[in-house]
C-alpha cells in the first residue's frame, strides 16, 4: 500500500510557477468523484476538482463528510470545490479537509436557479465585498502557505465588474481565478476569450480558463489568445478522459482502465455507464450507442465491450 511518505506531488503553485499551462479536470456533480479523478490523472491530468459540495451541510453534518468526500493517498494534488454564502461555513470546512487536500475552491459560478436562491455560485459575483470576506476568513482560518484558496466565476455583461470582482480577491489573498467565459445566463454560446484575457491582463496571480475545451487544440488555441496560466475541462474530458495526452477519441485503454478502477472501488452502476456513455460517444455508431445507453446491469455493459472491443474485467464483482 502506498503511503503519504512514499507518494509525493507537486503543489499546486508549484505547478504554476514550473509549467507553461496546467491541466485541470473540473468540479463536476456526480462526476468529479474519487474513480473518475484516479482516471484522468493517468493521463496528463496535473491538477483535479471534487464536484462542488455544500459547505454548511458539509460542517454540520458526518453524514455528509462521508458521503461528499471521499480521497486517498495518491489523490493530489487535490482541490475541494465549496459552495458558501458565508464566511463562517467556508472557513470551517476548508479546515475539515485541509490535511486530505491541496485546497479549497470557492464556486462563483454554478447558474442554477436552486444554488443562487440559497445564495450559492454565480449570485456572488455581485457580492465582491461578500467574496473577499469568505477568502480572508478561509486564510485566516488554515494558515499553511502551501494550502491555496481560489475561486470560480463567471463574466459579468459588463467587464470591468468582473475585473473589480478579480481584482478584490486577488488583494484578499485568493490564489488563483479559474474563468468560465461565461455570463450566468449564457449556456451554448462561444467563450468569450478576449473576457478572459482582459481578466489575465489585470491581475497578478495566476488565471485559468474554463469552457469549450475538449482537446489539445482547444488548450493550444485559448492560451495563445489569453495567455492564461491553465485549462480547465469539464464535458471535454468526459467525452475522453485522455485528452490532456493528445488523443482525440477515448483510447481502449482508458476504457478498460475505466472499468478496472469502477470495479476496484464499487461504484454504483447508473455513474459506472453514464461515464462509459460520455467516454464512447465518439467510438460508438449511432446503433450502438442506441443499443449501449440503454443496458441496464453492469454484467450487460461488461459483456457487450467483451464482446465488441475485446474489453475485460479483471476484477471479480
């Protein structure tokens, strides 16, 4: 068994100052969980996101530790993505997690309607005063230079809001700004590149892009517009969780290491086969994606990729 003396990782400024783009799978609900991190970090993944957990219920409740967060030795560098409407509750379960990760992330993004009523992602990026509040506690709180705390937004219609929201944070002591290019009311339309560049031109620490990444190509061509310090993918890399390695489609490999890892850790079957849904969308004809999406047992899903792609499971379940 691998212990902490035995793995060593890099830091996540460490990451930062040693390398020209840093590789970030994103906090996704229901995805970003302890399998699918183990996964893409054997693909050129250097940094990775928890989904987003609420931090009052998080605080309160042993439950919801339990049941939100799970990680293990290898899994770092780790950041753990927050929802908080208040200092008090950030602050706190950033201590809770800070022996077990990397990091705390505060979510000024997520646009559904349930997360800004409760006061949650994107509302607060009206709240500049709020945010910069919610970072000094949290630095206040967990003292260690090496802990990171940083926050992801979305763009406001008026920029130089964003650039104010920014420029707060980075003076309370945020470490770094992921940007979803994004206003909260946009779904489908382009990332707003040249927002995002504006916000890395403004600001001293380091800047991340988030949104419409779904290969190499896309890393290549956002950074030469915005000259950000890292990459954020979210549905790109769960269309192919090899894409930080350069391959376009989701190689065989990362789908047996997919079913070796889910069946090592006991995932539940419905996010086993919604991850093998994203992973072979793009390998799959559309009849076999019609008969695939639709197996309704892990021993299915497992006879079917034996059968059609020579894919084993090694491990009894």
């Amino acid at each position: 068994m691998i212990t902490e003396n035995e793995f060593t990782w890099a830091k996540p400024m460490e990451l930062f100052a040693e390398q020209k783009m840093v590789k970030i799978c994103a906090p996704m609900v229901r995805y970003s969980k302890l399998p699918f991190r183990t996964l893409v970090r054997k693909y050129n993944c250097d940094l990775a996101f928890t989904p987003m957990i609420i931090s009052n219920s998080f605080v309160h409740s042993v439950k919801a530790r339990d049941s939100e967060f799970t990680t293990c030795s290898t899994d770092r560098p780790l950041i753990v993505q927050f929802a908080a409407n208040n200092g008090n509750d950030l602050a706190a379960a950033a201590e809770i997690v800070s022996p077990y990760s990397d990091g705390v992330d505060l979510n000024c993004g997520c646009p559904q309607r349930w997360a800004m009523a409760e006061g949650y992602g994107a509302c607060l990026i009206k709240k500049p005063e709020l945010v910069r509040d919610m970072v000094n506690q949290t630095r206040a709180r967990v003292c260690s230079s090496d802990f990171t705390v940083s926050i992801k937004i979305r763009i406001h219609n008026d920029l130089r809001e964003t650039v104010d929201l920014c420029q707060k944070a980075e003076h309370a002591g945020v470490s770094w700004i992921a940007v979803h290019g994004r206003t909260k009311d946009q779904r489908a339309e382009p990332v707003n590149k040249e927002a995002i560049k504006t916000i890395k031109e403004s600001l001293s620490i380091p800047v991340i892009a988030n949104g419409d990444i779904k290969s190499l190509q896309d890393v290549e061509e956002i950074q030469a517009v915005t000259k950000v310090d890292g990459v954020m993918a979210a549905r790109g890399i769960l269309q192919n969780p090899a894409m930080y390695s350069g391959f376009e489609n989701t190689p065989l490999q990362c789908v047996q290491d997919w079913i070796d890892i889910s069946m090592a850790s006991g995932m539940t079957y419905p996010i086993f086969h919604q991850h093998l849904i994203y992973m072979m969308e793009r390998i799959f004809c559309r009849a076999e994606r019609r008969v695939f999406n639709v197996l309704a047992s892990t021993s299915a899903v497992l006879d079917y990729l034996e059968t059609h792609y020579g894919i084993s499971n090694k491990s009894s379940f």
